[in-house]
C-alpha cells in the first residue's frame, strides 16, 4: 500500500470526504430520474439505458466510499502544529 493509503484521516478531512459523496450521491439520484422515468414510460433508448447504467455504477461506487470511510480508523488531531 501507499503510505498516503495507510495514514489515517482527521476528523475534519473525514467529514468533508464524508459531506463530498453524499453529496455526489444525491446528485447522481437527481440526474437519474429523468432517465429512469422515461425508460419505464417509453420505449428504450440506449442514451437513457446509458445513463442509468453510468449513474447505477457512480451510485454503488459512493456507497462503498461511505461504508469503507466508516470503518476506516481516526487520526487524532494534531495541536498546534500549521499555521492558522
């Protein structure tokens, strides 16, 4: 492994990885709809297949994020040691 793999993260990187793919994940779910509504609705094209497809695999990419991120171990925050 890395080393950048193998550090732990802070608490405040943790949270905003954390805050970024629930965010990206939300995003993904929006951009679906649209595409998963008309697939059911009308006949199939490949761009909305496409699109579902693209954003199923973003989806579970994302929640593995999460899931991993939570059984990932903390780092304790450094006192004093950057510059404000």
């Amino acid at each position: 492994m890395k080393r950048r793999e193998q550090e732990r993260l802070t608490e405040d990187r943790r949270a905003s990885v954390k805050l970024g793919s629930w965010m990206s994940l939300v995003a993904v779910v929006l951009v679906m709809i649209p595409s998963v509504f008309r697939l059911i609705t009308e006949p199939l094209r490949w761009g909305d297949a496409a699109m579902v497809t693209a954003g199923t695999a973003l989806a579970a990419f994302h929640i593995v994020r999460l899931a991993r991120l939570k059984r990932m171990p903390q780092a304790r925050r450094r006192e004093g040691t950057g510059a404000s």
